[in-house]
C-alpha cells in the first residue's frame, strides 16, 4: 500500500483534490477532520486543552472550545501552538493509523495533512502531493470562504513556510489556479503514474 500525502498552503484547494479523489472512489482521511472531531467529541482532549488554555478565551457562549477563537490564539504564539499540537497530534495519527490498517489491501491510500512539512512527517509517507495556487487566488478564497479581512487573510498566508520551498519536497504539484475541469485532468495524470509505480 503505497501512502500519499496531500498538503498545500492555507487555501490552496485541497478540500477540492479530496472531493474528486472521494468521487472517483479512493481512500482519503482527512486530518483537519479529525482534528475538528476530536476537538467536539473526545472528552478529555477537551478538558486538557481549558486547563492548558484556561487563561485564555478560547470558550463559545455555550462554554464549548471555539475553533475560530482558539484558532486566534495559537496563530499569534509558536507557543502555545506547540502546546496545542503536543495535546492533538498523537491523537490525530492514531487515527490516521486506523484509517491505514482498515485500508491495508488498497493500492494507494491519500491522507490530506495542511502542516505536513511544518510538523516534519514528510518521512511517514511514500509520495507528497502538493497543491498550489496563487498568492491572490488563494487571498481571495481566504477573505470569500473565511470572512477575513484582506490584512488578517495575508497574514495567514505569510506565517506558512513558502510554497517553493515545500514544492521542492514533493513528487507530484498540482497547480489550482484554474477550473474544476483542469484540476481533474491533472490529478488523474498523478493516479495514472501512482498506478505506474
């Protein structure tokens, strides 16, 4: 079972990579989901993170963790994301080695990871898939999809580590600054030379 990985700056159109792999019948795990459930569901998790973050509002009016909010506060302190992610990640990638032993008999496996190269786990996997687009393209969806202000969408951009560098670490680029049609086109040259492997 070959394991792919697919990463990519904030809004460069993984979720959109994951879609047509999804509809052409392909296992894909998506660790910003597990993330997301995680942080809704597992008990403990939640109770660590309000201890660890108790100075901090992270709570919704419900007095549920706030993923926007917390969000904000590990964006602006290496810190405290590191705090975060030493809570979140084992748990997220025993998940992701659920999802791979459920799926052993599969030729290939794709798992998106965004932080793939921030977190040092291009190692864990056979072959990286990187999406690009556009630093204005991916502005634009930032500010449509996130209701960010231009300022605040280009600091998300610019916290990440520079695209050239992470392509330079990946086997296949897929480049998301066109039409549905176009993105289809390349990812199913990517299968035909995964298949070729």
């Amino acid at each position: 079972m070959l394991k792919v990985a697919i990463t990519g700056n904030i809004a460069s159109g993984k979720s959109q990579v994951e879609k047509i792999l999804l509809s052409s019948g392909y296992k894909v795990v998506d660790t910003d989901k597990i993330n997301h459930y995680i942080l809704a569901s597992d008990y403990n998790v939640i109770k660590e993170i309000k201890s660890v973050f108790s100075d901090e509002d992270i709570l919704d009016e419900d007095g549920n963790i706030s993923r926007k909010k917390l969000g904000d506060v590990v964006f602006y302190s290496e810190d405290k994301r590191k705090k975060l992610e030493d809570i979140l990640h084992k748990r997220i990638f025993d998940k992701v080695n659920i999802f791979f032993n459920e799926n052993s008999n599969e030729k290939f496996v794709f798992v998106s990871i965004p932080l793939l190269f921030e977190a040092n786990l291009e190692n864990n996997y056979d072959k990286i898939i990187f999406v690009s687009a556009d630093e204005d393209i991916r502005l634009k969806r930032l500010m449509e999809r996130n209701n960010y202000t231009k300022a605040y969408a280009r600091k998300r951009i610019k916290i990440q580590q520079k695209e050239d560098e992470k392509i330079k670490k990946s086997d296949f680029i897929i480049f998301n600054n066109s039409d549905f049609n176009n993105l289809r086109k390349q990812i199913n040259s990517i299968l035909e030379q995964l298949s070729n492997h």
